[in-house]
C-alpha cells in the first residue's frame, strides 16, 4: 500500500485512467462484433456503415493510447479485406 500522499494520488489516477482504458477497449470491441454480425448476417451496405463505424472506434481507441498505432492498421486493413471479399 502507498504511504505517501503522491504515491496516494497516483493509485488513484492509475485506477480512473484503467477503467477508462478498459471502457474505451470494450467499445471499440463492442462495434467490431456488430461489424462481424453486419458482414455474416447483413447486407454488403449494412456492413460498409458499420466499417465506417468500426474504423472511427479503432482510430479513437488508439489516438488514445489504448492499443498502438500499428495494431489499429493492421486492424483496419483486415476489415477493409474482409469486406472488400464479401460479395
């Protein structure tokens, strides 16, 4: 346990800014799974709007910090194949 008060502080901050990385990481998964729904089960436009919605999560998510830039491209250039392949 933290004795003095800046070490005190930095539990605390580290804690917010976790559960804040943490909601940011759900959202960004929670628009890649209706993503995967729209191109199983939906039409080839349903899942170009939902791509569009997909991308500006991964793009938020690692503006952030959240996961590194890198991994959000590789992310986007694995979506855009899929839905380029989806006749």
């Amino acid at each position: 346990m933290a004795h003095s008060l800046s070490a005190r502080k930095r539990v605390r901050q580290n804690s917010k800014r976790r559960a804040l990385n943490r909601w940011r990481l759900r959202s960004m998964r929670s628009a890649l799974k209706v993503f995967n729904d729209k191109m199983l089960h939906g039409s080839k436009a349903e899942a170009g709007e939902a791509f569009k919605a997909c991308i500006k999560a991964i793009d938020r998510t690692a503006q952030r910090g959240v996961i590194h830039r890198n991994q959000a491209a590789r992310r986007k250039s694995r979506l855009n194949a899929r839905l380029k392949a989806k006749a």
